[in-house]
C-alpha cells in the first residue's frame, strides 16, 4: 500500500473516532455552549475586533491536531488554522493557513480529500517554511478548485518517520464553498468600521475568508500591530490560543 493511502486509512480512522498515534484533540465546549458563545455579543471594548459567527449549524469535532505528540518527542507543533466544525469561504481556489511552533527539516505534506471519495485528490509535499509561525497554502498554486456544496478534509502533517505514517504529526479540518450570491455581507451590525473586509467575513461566518483577509492586511503592512492583534481575536475566538499568542508576540516587537 503506498503512503497516501495508508496515510488516508489513518485519518479516516481519526475522523469516525479511532484516534491514531500521536493525535489529540482538545477539551471543546459542547456545541450548546459553542453556539452561545457565538451568538454572544461582543463587549463595547472589542468593537474594533472581528466578531465571528459560525455559519448555519455547528457540527462539531471537525478538527484535527497533532500537537501533543510533538510536545512529547521535541517535534514542533503543528496547527490547522481552523474552527472545530466546518469552515466557509467564497473562494473556489481558498488559501489554507496552519501554524508551525519552530523550523523543521522534516518533510511536511499536504492532503486534500473529498469527502464524497475515499481517493485524496491532491497530496503533496510542502516547502519547507523559513521560520515558524503563521504558514499558508494557495490551492491555486496546485490548480485545485472547490466545488460548491462539496465539504472536503484538509491535512498538514509533520512526517516523524518515513516507514511509518502513523507516527505523523497531523493537523487538519473541513472546508466548504459557498457560492458568493448566496451570503450577505450586509448585516455587519458589530463592525464598527462598515468596510473591513475581516469584521464583516467574519459576522457572515465565511472563517477563511476572514482569515485570508486579515493575513492579507498584515503583508501589506507587516509592521502595524492592530492588524496582528486583529487576527490574534480571530484565533482565540475558536481556541487557536498559541498561534494567537504568536501573533501577539509579534505585535509586542519593536
């Protein structure tokens, strides 16, 4: 069996809750209490923070992590940038983001499955990133698009051992598209400005889309500290607290 299959009969078997080696997943509020949480208004201080409202119903449990193991052998560790249900976009070619603790020379994959097929329609390997951090991955650079109504599997992992693809540190969630003309940007009620792409992606519960836009803002300008804290509000919200604290680290350089 090649690797790609053994590595996707490992994280089928994750998904229907058989946990591989190595994988963990995190103490998560019930979805009574997710749903609270995000329905909860934001307090008058954080007006200016993007607010972020999951999109329909939360299914939850859609995320993956490998960080504990990691911690255990020295391995970094390894995040998908994701809610714990599945996320939205209105990008057919979306850019993914997952976080990496500290440089490694290990080979890093990706795998994209979707859902409707036991096949992976994209495995690669990564570039090996140049320092740690917040990392992204442009599926149009694999001319890869999404189709609408499609939910698909997502994975980063951190390759421990060649001979043994259960050893790997494995992080992932969901994505799905949904088309443009069907969400509505109008109703940004907290947004205190009207026109920040981030805030109103955010309400709309288009999760990657917020992202990318705050990631973006942050290229542009790699030296304002709101935009780190920004996107810093977006992680905590969904309990992404270490690559958040990352982003706050780097807003309190000099």
């Amino acid at each position: 069996m090649n690797r790609p299959a053994i590595i996707l009969s490992v994280l089928i078997g994750m998904t229907v809750g058989s946990p591989a080696i190595g994988i963990t997943e995190p103490t998560l509020p019930d979805t009574d209490t997710a749903l609270r949480l995000a329905q909860a208004p934001a307090p008058p201080s954080d007006l200016t923070k993007p607010v972020y409202k999951p999109h329909g119903a939360i299914a939850p449990r859609a995320r993956i992590f490998g960080a504990t193991r990691g911690r255990v052998d020295g391995e970094p560790a390894v995040l998908a940038l994701v809610p714990d249900h599945v996320g939205y976009t209105t990008s057919r070619q979306p850019t993914l983001f997952w976080y990496l603790s500290k440089t490694t020379s290990r080979p890093i994959t990706l795998t994209l499955i979707d859902t409707r097929s036991i096949k992976p329609i994209l495995h690669v390997k990564l570039g090996q990133p140049a320092q740690s951090g917040v990392q992204m991955i442009k599926l149009k650079d694999y001319s890869l698009s999404l189709e609408e109504a499609v939910q698909y599997r997502w994975f980063v992992s951190l390759v421990v051992d060649p001979d043994s693809p259960s050893r790997d540190v494995v992080t992932g969630g969901v994505i799905e598209y949904l088309d443009p003309k069907l969400v509505s940007l109008d109703e940004a009620s907290a947004c205190q400005d009207r026109q920040d792409k981030v805030c109103r992606y955010a309400e709309a519960g288009l999760w990657y889309d917020a992202l990318a836009a705050a990631s973006e803002q942050i290229t542009a300008a790699p030296k304002d500290k709101l935009l780190r804290k920004k996107r810093a509000s977006l992680l905590q919200q969904v309990d992404l607290n270490e690559p958040a604290e990352w982003d706050l680290s780097q807003s309190r350089a000099d």
